[in-house]
C-alpha cells in the first residue's frame, strides 16, 4: 500500500511539472528572440523546478507519515482497552494498586491487560520511577523469583496462587474472565 502511494504521488509530480512546462512553453514576452529564449527558459523551466520540489518534498511527507503510522500500529495496544470487562478491571486495578509505592503485579498467562496496567499505573503514579511500577505476566514461581529483588510496595498476584508469608492481603479483585478468580492485591510486611 505505501510503495503504490509513493509511485502515485511521483507519478502525478512529474504529470503536474510536465504540463506547466508544456503549457509556458507556448507563451512570449517579447519579440526580441534572444529575450524571448531567456523568458522561455525562465517561464517555462523554473516552475517546472518548482512544482517538482514540491512534489519531492510532498513524497517525503507521505513517507514520514507512513512511518509514524506504522509506530502508531506498534502501539496500538495502549489504545484502547480491549473488552469492556478488562477496561473495568484495568480501572478497578489501576485505583487499588496506585498508592505511590513501588508496584510489582503478575498477572496470569489468561489475563491480556499487562501494556495497559501498567500505563494507567504510570499515568497515575508520576511520582514513582518507572522501573518500580513492574506488571508482567507470569506465575507463582515468577512472583517468588520477582519477590526477591522487590522492596517495600504493594504486590498483586493470582488470588490461587499460595501467597508468601512476607505479605499481608489488602484487597481483591476480580478477573474479567470471571469464574470467582481474582488479583489479590498485598502489600510487603515492614521489617
């Protein structure tokens, strides 16, 4: 699709500088011939130049633009929120987790809101450096491994999931695929 909208667009830049080339041609300023040869050359040429600059300048424009889209593609998971139940997670999640405190989530393999999560904890947590708002998927060994390096903050995982005796529960909340699952979200026992 881009390499057509690229031909097209040369394509019409040397149609549009041709036929103002052609259509100056036929005109003259003056009777003198070797004025007349100079006005040809500057009437006839120089706009041709012109309009061919610009048409340069214009598939460079539709080149920036097709690149810019294709980044705006990459991202489209921060776009939108999926189904309705997911957003309602998201939102549900995003107002139990965001305390300003370092955040460590893993989420089940099940659950596709990790890019989302994670941005709305960012948006609403400015004051915590971005690497300590951590939101991954993964599972109960992955949260013990993660709990390791993981200082003081809140933590939620799988309400399943056997929950290390470091943490102390705050709250729940339910997973959009429903079934009575559900992030418990925990926070770390001060030493």
């Amino acid at each position: 699709m881009r390499k057509a909208v690229i031909a097209a667009a040369v394509v019409l830049v040397l149609a549009v500088g041709l036929f103002f080339w052609w259509h100056s041609r036929g005109k003259e300023a003056t009777d003198d011939a070797q004025v007349d040869a100079h006005a040809k050359y500057a009437t006839g040429i120089l706009p041709a130049m012109l309009v061919t600059a610009t048409g340069v300048a214009l598939v460079f424009v539709v080149l920036s633009a097709s690149s810019r889209a294709d980044d705006f593609e990459a991202r489209k998971s921060y776009r939108y929120r999926y189904t309705p139940a997911e957003g309602h997670f998201v939102e549900q999640a995003t107002d139990r987790l965001a305390r300003g405190l370092p955040v460590l989530v893993i989420l089940p393999e099940d659950v596709e809101v990790v890019q989302t999560l994670r941005l709305f904890l960012r948006m609403r947590m400015p004051d915590v450096a971005p690497a300590d708002v951590f939101v991954m998927k993964g599972d109960a060994q992955e949260l013990l491994g993660r709990l390791r390096g993981f200082r003081a903050g809140i933590v939620a995982f799988d309400k399943a999931w056997a929950r290390p005796p470091s943490l102390v529960p705050l709250d729940e909340v339910p997973f959009p695929q429903g079934g009575g699952r559900a992030l418990l979200v925990a926070t770390t026992r001060q030493p």
